[in-house]
C-alpha cells in the first residue's frame, strides 16, 4: 500500500544554509515519527513558499546518501492571500503496511496551524 506522509515547517531566513537546515529536520522527524527507510519511499514532493528563493529545499534531501535514489520533485507553493509565509511543505509516498490513521504527519514551528486537527510532533 502506498500512503502519503505529510510534513510541514517555517523559516526564519531566506538564507540557504538555514532553509536546507530546517528541511533536513522536517524530514528527520517525518522519518522518526513514521520509522521510514529511504527504500520504502516511492517519491518526494517538496514545496516552498514564493519568498524563500535562496535555496531548493529538496537538496537537503538529495545530499543523504540513503535518499540518493528517491524521486524529488521541488515545486513552489500557490500564493494565496492571508496563506503562511516561508513554508516548505514535504510530501512523501511511502509503501507501508500501516493504516492511514497511523500515519504521523508532521508540522513544526509556524506550520502548525496548517492542521490543527492533527497531533503534533515535537520540534
């Protein structure tokens, strides 16, 4: 089964060094929540906000030696009025026996008011 792993987190600067920071934690804690090894993950969609252009968030991803092989797509978000402001969005699809109410989604910092309805990880 093949099931979508959702994360998401703000940035405090539009500096790549600390974009690419706050994506591998993102990621860190979407693989601790959800005990997920690089080989069950079919694909990764990343997005960022129009006002972070200081860095592809998906080359966190593709500097792990274990991801090498993953599927990255890197997409800027849709601007909406009012919407949350330097945000990455991480998608992952991952092939898992688990339900889909036992998957943990992830939103850390600012992002967290994107699903209030959901549990929260720790920062």
């Amino acid at each position: 089964m093949i099931r979508g792993v959702r994360g998401a987190t703000t940035v405090e600067k539009n500096e790549e060094e600390h974009i690419l920071e706050c994506t591998r934690h993102l990621l860190l804690k979407m693989i601790e929540a959800n005990d997920i090894k690089a080989e069950m993950v079919a694909s990764a969609f990343i997005s960022s906000t129009r006002d972070l252009t200081a860095a592809f968030p998906a080359k966190a991803i593709r500097e792990s030696e274990d991801w090498r092989y993953v599927p990255v797509m890197c997409v800027q978000e849709l601007e909406v009025e009012g919407s949350l402001k330097k945000c990455i969005r991480i998608m992952l699809h991952l092939n898992t026996a688990k339900k889909q109410s036992d998957i943990i989604h992830v939103y850390l910092n600012g992002a967290q008011i994107l699903r209030p309805d959901l549990p929260k990880a720790e920062n």
